[in-house]
C-alpha cells in the first residue's frame, strides 16, 4: 500500500569523482566547433582543433582535449623525475636496508652483553646462603670438569652451559660477541658482497635474522618478477618441486618463443593451462609476451640510469639471489628470444631523474614501468594529433597512467565524429567530413542564437520602414474602429466609451464611435543584398569573422521567419562575386583579395535585385574602408589609400541604385575622417543609413535593424 509514496524516492551523496555524468550531444559538439569552421570555412580543421583544445557544454561539463591530456600526462611524469634519484637512489636503498640490519644485530649483541652483566650483579646481590651454595658448587669436581669441557667447545659453550660458572660464561659471550662485530666491520662494501656475507651468518638477534630473511625474500620475488608479475614465492621458500616445475615452465615458455621466431603457431591454450598461475590476466601469446617486456624494460630501465659500477654491482647481485645455475641458464635464453620476438631497443629509456629521493626495488621497477608506458601513451596522442586518429589511443592505459576524467574525455572525443554523423550534421565523401544541409542549418541557427542572445543582455533601439505589407499581430494599443480595419475589438474600452457616452445603467446601448479595436502590426516583403566587404583589411582588423557570423545569421533569420523575401550575399574585393547560401559557411579569409571594389560590388548588388518587382529593395554593406579599385581600359586597377577613380565610380552606382529606388544602408567597422566625408557623400545621394558599429556588436545593429523594417503600426 505504501509503493506509491516510495517508488519515486531519489538518493543523494557527496561527489567523490566517481560517479558518471552523461555525456555530451551532437548539438553541444556542433556548436563548440561552429565559430571556427565559419571563421576559416575548413571542416576538417575546425575538427582538429576541437579534438585538441576540447570543449566545455553550457551546464560546465568539460571534455578535455589531446593537448591537455599531453600537458597533464607530461606533468605527472615531470613530477616523478623532480621527486627520485633513480641514479644512486635503488642501491642507496638496499644499502640502507643492509645498513638497518647490520645495527639491529649490533644492537642485539650489545643487549646480549648487557643483560649477561646484569644476571651476574644480580647473583652477588643475592643472600649469603645463596652465596655458600654457589661456593659450594665451584667446589665440586664435576663442575671443574665440565668447566673445562665447556672452554673447550669454543662459541657452541658446550652443551649444557650451566656447569660453566658466570665469569665463564661472561667472558665466553664477549668473545663471541667480538667476533661477531668484527665479522659484521669487515664485510664487503659492495651490496651482493655484503648479502652474501650476510647469508653465511649466524644472526644473534632474532628481528635482524626475520629483517634480512623478508629482505632476501622480496629481492629473490622482484627478480624473478621481471620476467613474470605473477611470481609470488621466493627461490628460497619454493620446495625442489615447485623450482622443478618453474624450470619446466621456462622451458616450455622457450620453446613457444622459438616456434614464433620459426613461423610457426604455438599451442598457447596448452601453455596457460599447465602454466597459467605465472602469468594473471594474459588471454594471448601476444599479451603475454607483452607483460614480459614490459616487465623487462621496466628492469633495464633500471640498468640504463644506473652508473656501469652501479649497473655491475646489481647484475651480480641478482645472479647471487638466482640459486639454481640452470634456471639461470634457461632465463638468460628467455630474455635472448624476447628480444628477438619483440625488440625493446624504443622501450629502452634514460630518463632525467632530478630528485633525491631513493626507492626500493620493486617499487623503482614500477615507476620505471609507469614511464615507459607514459611514453609509449604520447606517442599515442602525438600520433593521434598528427593523423586525426583518436582510435590510435589505448583509453584503458589513459585510465590506468592519468585517471577517470582523462579516460572519459578520451571516449568522449572518440564518440565525437559518430555522434555528429548520426545526428546527421555530418557525412563523409571519400577521406572527408562535410556538412550536410542540416548541419548548415544548425549553425546558421547557433549564429542567429548567439546574436540575440546578446541583445537580450544588452537592450536596443527601434528603426521603423516607411514601407508597409500584408497583416502582422496585434498590438496591445487600440484606436477608433475604422471600415477595412480587422475586427480585433478591445470589449473593455467599447464599453467604457459607451459608458462615458450615456452614463452607468442597463442596458448599454453601443453605437459605431464607441468601437475600439486593437491596433496591428503590418510585415513587409522585402529583396536584399548583404555586401560583404572581403579585402585583406577585413583579416587584419579582425573583422572578417564577425561580418560571416552575421551573413549566416541574417540568411538563417530569413529563411526561417521570412521565407518570401529574398536574400543575396556578395562579397567584394578586386572584384565582386555572388556567394549562395549553400557556399556561404564555406567562406574563408583564403577569399579575401587585396582592395574595395565597392563600385562593382553595388553594380552586381543591383543586377541581382532587379530580378524583382517588389518595392522594397535594400543593400546592406558592410566595409572597414573607402573604394580603392576603379575600371580603367578593360580592367580593374588597384590603389591605395584612395583614388578619386574608384569614389566616383562607386558614387556613380550609388545614383544608379537610387534611381531604382534601392536603399543603401551601411555599417561601417572603421571611423578615419576620409571614411566618414565619402560615406556621408553616399547617404547624401541615396538617403539610406549610415551605422557606426564595433565588429562585436555587428550582429545587433544589423538584424535588429532588418527586423524592425519588418513592421509599421498601423496609426
């Protein structure tokens, strides 16, 4: 009876990185690329670049890029070189160790001693019959002889020491004692001379012995896990089964080498199910060898940043830990076939290590693994940049070396082109990625959205045409009804007036000067020209981009709400050129030509709308500077500053555009004097507008002025 009020509950926990987020859509991807393919009008590279710069969704989701990954990467591996001395710092550890237990057992003795002197005040402090017993004791002939039987045993103290008095067994125990301490001084400086002293002495204090034996251990492990992870017992523990059988594993694992060198397909399933508890977590002959040159490299890592004194004194140290001379035999072979199966010579790396902090063995053959992988990941990346090939990068190693969020990242961009094309933005023709036709619409939309967004923020002013159309909405003014108007009645204000009229009672009588209706707002048809002026000052100023995002703004607004009038782009340089709608988000700054040939730019515009009959006709141009190219013997010629050519001409098309009743209306991205003195000339002749806009907002004086022309109230 209670699922209902339950079966919709939700928990809450703190966020700990673990948790999964979902990812981002084919929307949130196109528009993260969208302002620079239109700026550069280059698919392909407005990809790359995204893949590696990455992107950031509206709600703050965050995917990072390839160089990023590359930088964070770089970080972690710099921040392992700045903290270890790789070149001392593995035999300063183990002589550290040695070190550790050689005072351990000092100190042991040294207590031995100590505790010895003790017993024996205790004993003269004990009552005089205890004393007369002890006399009595010395005295007896038996003891003599033992005593003497006991000196003669040496450092054993014979078997039963108690017959030795406690002088005797003072001076006994300080001599042992002695030897000992000088056995412990006079070892070998060298580590494996010191490991093999160590294994041939008989430890007095019990922590040294169990230090030692756990030191022996985890090298005899470490050294036997260079060639395979999943050795956890010691040479030393193993029973001569167990030793038998990894000979036995050696030699089978030699044998499946030596056929792949030959061609040949080893029986690899076989291999695993006799041997299969040396190598964890390995499904192929490939993986295995693998694991083991990983593990191999990761120990000649070692060698390679070690001194060859230092290089010298491990490798004998190791073959000192390897007991058995056949298996010592059957691993050299192993490591002479991997080589030839699969070459470490690019995993083998001499890295600068900068810090001073030294490191155990095993965990120094873990770091040196971690890098290398590092390495082989930015080769990974690098060629992914290079080649646009995100599949080249191993995500689980991304996981593994960086951690969850790099590893997501990666999927993400891996899942980047498949979400595009399937949501239909994209489609690929040969070795290319196109735009489809809604993929270009998209875009426009984004450029539109991104337009009135900020007008929203930043508010703006009315400009209203002269010109009226066909019915639009309904305003919230009224006026007096009039015949031909829509009968839109405001009720409210009919009765008030009626009202006003005749006075309050019932029933109100209506006459025809008491209607009132709402007034409406009337859409005109219109034709227009967006010049766009295309010279190389339009790159420099940083203009070109802003004057594109507002020609797909404007055609994507038109097509969208107004789909009767009709829309032109030209762009114009040395010369002018229609761009279609379907080319324009192909524009780049590789159209741009160096001069402003506005004369031919208004002479095409007008060409264009005199292909239509309606009454509103308007070029729009936006520019950053004067005419600078003129027609002069069939040709167009170029000159810069100015040239009295080039503005007459282009003020001559200025007249023949106005003759034909088209509206020039100009948004000038540079105010200089000359600048301003020619337009004026232009606003003169034509009467159109003259907008002095800043490149960032563009976008807000030009459609805004487009959609206000749009509309007159009716009066």
């Amino acid at each position: 009876m209670f699922e209902r009020f339950f079966k919709n509950r939700y928990g809450y926990s703190r966020w700990d990185g673990t948790q999964q987020v979902e990812g981002l859509d084919a929307d949130e991807i196109l528009k993260a690329l969208s302002d620079d393919y239109m700026e550069n009008g280059n698919l392909q590279q407005a990809l790359k670049r995204l893949m590696q710069d990455g992107m950031r969704s509206d709600d703050g989701r965050r995917t990072m890029g390839l160089r990023e990954l590359m930088e964070r990467m770089r970080e972690q591996r710099n921040q392992q070189l700045n903290r270890y001395n790789m070149a001392s710092g593995v035999m300063d550890d183990l002589r550290e160790k040695l070190e550790e237990i050689k005072q351990l057992e000092r100190a042991g003795i040294q207590r031995r001693l100590d505790g010895e002197q003790s017993d024996q005040q205790q004993a003269a402090q004990q009552p005089a019959k205890g004393a007369q017993g002890q006399e009595d004791q010395q005295q007896s002939p038996g003891s003599q002889s033992q005593q003497g039987q006991e000196g003669q045993q040496g450092e054993s103290g014979g078997e039963n020491g108690s017959d030795l008095t406690p002088e005797q067994k003072r001076k006994m125990l300080e001599m042992i004692a002695k030897r000992k301490q000088d056995y412990l001084d006079n070892l070998p400086a060298d580590i494996p001379g010191q490991v093999k002293g160590l294994s041939e002495y008989d430890f007095m204090d019990d922590q040294a012995r169990e230090k030692f034996k756990e030191l022996m251990d985890s090298l005899q492990q470490q050294m036997m896990q260079q060639f395979f992870q999943g050795m956890q017992q010691s040479l030393q523990n193993m029973t001569p089964e167990d030793i038998a059988r990894m000979r036995e594993m050696i030699r089978d694992l030699n044998k499946m080498l030596r056929e792949r060198q030959e061609g040949k397909e080893p029986d690899f399933d076989s291999f695993m199910q006799k041997h299969g508890e040396y190598f964890p977590g390995v499904n192929s002959l490939d993986d295995l060898i693998e694991q083991m040159q990983q593990q191999m490299a990761a120990m000649q890592g070692i060698m390679d940043n070690l001194s060859s004194e230092q290089q010298e004194e491990l490798q004998n140290l190791m073959e000192q830990l390897m007991g058995d001379d056949r298996i010592r035999v059957d691993l050299m072979e192993l490591a002479q076939n991997l080589e030839a199966v699969a070459p470490m010579e690019n995993m083998r790396t001499r890295f600068n290590f900068r810090g001073d902090e030294s490191l155990p063995l095993n965990e120094a053959m873990r770091m040196m693994s971690r890098l290398q992988q590092m390495e082989g990941l930015e080769d990974q990346l690098s060629e992914a940049r290079r080649m646009d090939n995100l599949e080249a990068i191993d995500s689980e190693k991304v996981k593994e070396l960086l951690g969850d969020e790099e590893y997501q990242s990666v999927e993400q961009l891996k899942e980047l082109m498949k979400m595009l094309e399937e949501a239909g933005y994209i489609q690929k023709r040969g070795n290319r990625w196109e735009l489809t036709a809604r993929g270009i619409r998209k875009i426009g939309q984004k450029a539109l959205q991104d337009i009135f967004n900020k007008l929203k923020r930043d508010g703006f002013g009315r400009h209203v045409s002269p010109f009226r159309g066909v019915g639009g909405e309904r305003t919230d003014e009224s006026k007096v009804y009039q015949f031909g108007d829509p009968f839109l009645l405001d009720l409210e204000k009919t009765l008030m007036n009626a009202l006003h009229r005749r006075g309050t009672g019932t029933p109100v009588g209506l006459q025809k000067e008491d209607f009132e209706v709402y007034r409406t707002e009337f859409t005109t048809q219109s034709s227009t020209v967006l010049m766009i002026d295309m010279s190389l000052s339009m790159i420099y100023n940083g203009c070109q981009p802003a004057a594109k995002k507002v020609a797909v703004a404007l055609e994507s607004l038109i097509r969208s709400q107004f789909p009767r009038d009709n829309l032109y782009i030209v762009g114009f340089s040395r010369i002018a050129q229609e761009f279609k709608p379907n080319e324009l988000i192909e524009m780049s700054t590789l159209d741009n030509q160096q001069g402003t040939n506005m004369a031919h730019g208004l002479m095409l515009s007008r060409q264009l709308l005199a292909r239509h009959r309606g009454v509103n006709k308007q070029i729009i141009m936006i520019t950053d500077g004067g005419p600078t190219v003129w027609y002069e013997d069939g040709e167009w010629l170029f000159n810069w500053p100015y040239n009295h050519m080039a503005e007459q001409q282009t003020l001559l098309e200025v007249q023949r555009c106005t003759r034909e009743g088209i509206t020039i209306n100009t948004f000038m991205l540079e105010d200089d004097n000359w600048m301003i003195a020619f337009v004026n000339q232009m606003s003169q002749i034509n009467h159109g507008r003259t907008f002095y806009a800043d490149k960032n907002n563009l976008g807000e004086y030009l459609l805004v002025d487009y959609l206000n022309s749009k509309r007159k109230i009716v009066s």
